[in-house]
C-alpha cells in the first residue's frame, strides 16, 4: 500500500512538470496504478484524494488537470462513498478547483454519477450540528467537522445541477433531493447569522443562498414553469427566512400541483414516513408539504380519507399555533372535495371552533378554510343553515381591534352573502340588519384597510337589503336613513348596540358610536319616544352611557320588539 501511494504521488507531481511528454507521461502512469489497484486502496482513498487535491491548486496545465481530475472520476467507479466524504471536506467553502472535480463527477459515466448523487442524498437527509464548545483545533479545521457535511452536499449538488452537461436522473431522486433541500433550508434558516464559534467562517445567509440556488436548479431541470410560478411569487424569498419560510414550503406546493401533477402523490409518499419519524424541522416541512398538496383531488381520492383526518385533527389541537394553522390549512383543502352534507357539516364545526384560537394566524386560516367552504358549497343551497351559524360567529371580529381579523372578518361575510341564491336570502337578513351598526362604527376607524374593507362589506349589505344609495354623499346619514325609515321596529335594537360600543376602550370607536346615535336621533323626529326622552338621548350620546340607559328604562322598546333581544357580545338576535 506505501508503495501504490508513493506511486501516485509521483504520478500526480508529475503532473505539473514543465516539459509535456513528462506531464503526459505521469498521466499514463496515475491511470495505469488506478486501474491496477483501485480494488485495493479503499482505506488509501482519503490520502489518495489529499495529494491530488493538493497538487491541483498548482497545475497550470489543462490537460493536466483533466487528468488528474480524470483520476478522481476513475477512483469514484469503485470507491463513490469515499471519494464523495473525501470530496466534501474540501467544499466547504468550495473553490474553483472542487468546483471542476464535482462537475467531472456530475457528467461521467451515468452509473458513476448516479452512485455519487445517491452518496450526495444519504448525507443532505442529515440534520448540521454546531457545537458551542469547540477546541480551538476544530475551529481551525472546519473541514474536518463531519457534522457541516449536509452545508457541504448542498454546495456540491448546487454545483452538479447547475452545470448544463451534467446527467441528473429524475424521477424518485429528483422528489428526494427536492424535499430534503427544502429541509435543509429549515435547518439553516432557523441558526442565528453567525454561528457560536465559527465566527471568521460561517455566515448563515451564504449558505441560505446557496441551498437557494441548489433547489432552483434542481426545479430547472424539470423544464416547466414551476420555477418561474414560484420566482415571480416571491417564493425563494419567502423560503429564505424564518418568519415565512413555511409559506414558502406551501407556495412550492402548490406550484407542484399546477404545473406537475405526476409529481404530487410522489412527494407525498417521500414526506409521509417524516410525519411520524422525522425530527422538528423535518415534521414541519412535511407537514406543510402534507397540506398543501392536499388541493388535489388525485392525492385526496388516492389516500384514505380517514388517514387525511385523522392526522388533521390531532394537529387541529396541537399546543403550537403553526401546527394548527398547517392543520386548517389542510382542513379547508379537504373540503374541495368533499361531497357529502354530512362530512362537510362536521368539518365546518372543527374549524368553527378555531375562531377563539388566542393566535391571530391561526384565526386568519380558519376564516380563509371557512371561506373555501362557502365557496365550493354556495351552489348546493344545502348548507344555508350553517352559513347563518357562520355570520353569528363573525359579528364580533367585523370591529375586532386587530386590523387583519377585521378585514378578512368583513370579506367572509360579503362572501357568505353572495352565496346565497334569491329565496334563501331571508335566513340572513337578520344577520344584515345586526351588522350594520358594527361596520358603521368601524368605518371611522383610523386604520385605512379597516375603513375600506367595511366600506366594501357595508356596499355588499346595501345591495343584500336592495337600498340604492350613493356612498359618495353622505354615507352614513343616507345609512341611518334607510334603518329609520325600513326598519322602526329595530331601533331601539340598534341604539343598544350602538350604546355597548359607548363603553369600547378605543376613543375613535366611542366617538363613532356617539355619532351614530346622534344621527338616528335626528331622522325619528319623535316617532318613538316624546321629546323629553329624545333630548336624554341626545345628552347621552355625547356624555355618558349612564344618562342612554336611564332613557331606555324610563322609554321601553316596543312589544314588536319583543322578540328580540341582546346576545353576550351586544348583538341583538
């Protein structure tokens, strides 16, 4: 064994001789020993790759370098695995001359470069680990450090997919490198920048980038339009930070559901075994892998339904509000293709529960599954019962503090209104009539999405009710107008409402409740209440709420109203 390494060693010293009949004389000779004794150097493969790596940063020469590059490719047919690990630890980071020995093992022979990609793969499924506590010779050697090698792999198939010679095999391989690359990018975008210790050498972006790139060229070989669906989503942005990266994974997702229908149930088969086995990152990823391909009907009907479920609702009411979130995610993707009244009845009760969730996300997802509901169910006019039963649950986000709850709140409810078809519009009338003082009081709120989305929510309530009215002049006196004029009967209904937003913490809010009053007060022209109590209820809006509920005691509503009454959140029902 000395005697075939010193044999090389010369060859490839050789190699950078001046006079080219000795250059190409030592080629000779390094293929000849490596094809004599490659079965017998496996434990020499280490060595073997230092000296020529060695001797390549100072070979000038091309032919020279090809063969010495040659070399490796000829050592890799029968010895992948360890020219692979040997390989990896010069590529971390990776230079020019790495850069040509992986591009060599990329485009040789297609069994040779099959192995090396499925050498490649075995060491991406690794988890990167960073010791806090490293000696200073491990800080010296970093290319020693075996847990970097994934950072390593993610260098050299970005490097091998890139190059357009290169021979990938697509298929299964293509779906594995496609989900663990997106796996490493979670491992890599949850480290801080600099990692402890490696501070002259690891900057946590670089290698973001770089599994980045890696994932993009592995999407280009595919030749479809997935990676510009993607790119012009802001899909490998969102993947490359923490915050968004799981959006990312659900964008990629749906992507593949566009463009590669072959591709769905393959990717779920790969991520299925990670739901159960795989660590925190991995069961995230899968999960929202899981979920997202959950839009096509050929991975719902080719799954069993209760495998699809079950899994869902033991997320739905997971301690981790992302879990539940990928969780509604997934129901509201199940409910494209449900068909029975009943599966879908109890779905919606599942996700009715979440309307609580002390999260916001987690609020926002089962409003956007609700709405995916609606959507597919408004032409079966089975589900009008529980579309009421939707807009009871709504009344109290349409003025709810957070901005986004109540914007996405507001467009639920214009679609739950334009769902219904012409004779069921009654079940919802009441609902309409409920909700017109709350997005009155919203419309003075400072924040201009709220303003808009309750003045788009306040049109579509108009045009549910049949008013026509001009919202350019005078919105909210032709409003109070019309529930003057149409609807006597509620008054004292609304002024009750419109008396428990005079206790809101919000300033804007009690001076919008303050103004409604005002206003209704103005157009009943003592058709309710003699003018005594009018004038207490004029105090009353702009003092204290006191002074209105005194009026209401000493001015009972009428025995029309009898039938209705206010619930716990101030709405009347």
């Amino acid at each position: 064994m000395a005697t075939v390494t010193s044999q090389i060693l010369v060859a490839v010293a050789g190699l950078r001789d001046t006079v080219k009949i000795n250059a190409q004389a030592a080629a000779v000779m390094l293929t000849s020993v490596l094809k004599e004794q490659r079965n017998n150097i496996k434990e020499k493969v280490p060595e073997i790759m230092d000296i020529i790596y060695f001797h390549l940063q100072a070979t000038q020469e091309d032919s020279a370098r090809q063969a010495a590059v040659g070399a490796v490719c000829l050592l890799a047919e029968s010895h992948t695995g360890e020219v692979v690990s040997a390989l990896l630890r010069f590529s971390l980071p990776c230079d020019s001359h790495v850069t040509q020995i992986w591009e060599a093992l990329g485009r040789t022979k297609k069994p040779i470069s099959r192995r090396v990609l499925a050498e490649l793969l075995e060491m991406l499924k690794r988890r990167p680990c960073f010791e806090k506590n490293e000696t200073p010779e491990s800080k010296s050697n970093l290319e020693d450090n075996a847990s970097l090698l994934p950072l390593a792999t993610t260098r050299a198939l970005c490097i091998i997919f890139s190059n357009k010679e290169c021979t990938v095999p697509m298929g299964a391989f293509f779906v594995s490198v496609l989900i663990f690359l997106i796996i490493q990018l979670h491992y890599l975008v949850s480290l801080p920048e600099v990692v402890c210790g490696w501070e002259d050498k690891f900057q946590t972006s670089s290698f973001v980038s770089c599994a980045v790139e890696a994932l993009k060229a592995v999407v280009k070989r595919e030749k479809s339009s997935l990676m510009l669906s993607v790119s012009l989503a802001g899909g490998w942005d969102l993947l490359s930070m923490p915050d968004t990266y799981l959006e990312g994974v659900l964008l990629l997702a749906r992507a593949i559901v566009e463009y590669h229908h072959s591709l769905d149930f393959a990717v779920f088969t790969k991520v299925a075994p990670l739901l159960h086995h795989g660590d925190d990152k991995q069961k995230l990823t899968a999960m929202a892998l899981f979920t997202g391909l959950l839009s096509t009907e050929s991975t719902y009907v080719t799954l069993k339904q209760l495998y699809i479920l079950g899994h869902l609702k033991n997320w739905h009411i997971d301690p981790s509000p992302t879990v539940r979130w990928l969780a509604l995610l997934g129901l509201g993707n199940v409910a494209l293709h449900m068909q029975k009244k009943k599966e879908v009845k109890a779905l919606l009760t599942d996700i009715l529960e979440t309307f609580d969730d002390p999260d916001e996300k987690v609020i926002l997802m089962a409003f956007e599954a609700v709405t995916k509901i609606v959507t597919c169910q408004k032409q079966k006019a089975h589900l009008n019962t529980e579309f009421v039963q939707i807009a009871r649950e709504l009344h109290p986000f349409l003025t709810d503090e957070r901005r986004k709850i109540s914007c996405a709140a507001g467009q639920l409810f214009v679609d739950l209104l334009q769902a219904l078809s012409g004779k069921d519009k009654s079940l919802l009338q009441e609902q309409v009539l409920s909700s017109m003082v709350p997005l009155l009081i919203n419309l003075q709120q400072p924040c201009p999405d709220v303003m808009k989305s309750c003045a788009n929510t306040l049109q579509e309530c108009k045009v549910f009710l049949g008013w026509t009215l001009n919202d350019n002049q005078e919105s909210w006196d032709a409003v109070c107008h019309q529930l003057v004029e149409q609807y006597p009967d509620r008054l004292w209904s609304f002024l009750q409402q419109a008396q428990e937003y005079l206790r809101s913490s919000r300033a804007s809010t009690r001076n919008a409740a303050g103004i409604f009053i005002d206003i209704i007060i103005q157009h009943l022209e003592n058709r309710l209440v003699q003018k005594e109590g009018m004038n207490l209820l004029q105090c009353g809006a702009s003092i204290t709420t006191e002074e209105v509920e005194r009026v209401f005691r000493l001015y009972p509503e009428p025995c029309a109203l009898t039938c209705c009454y206010p619930c716990s959140c101030g709405f009347a029902i």
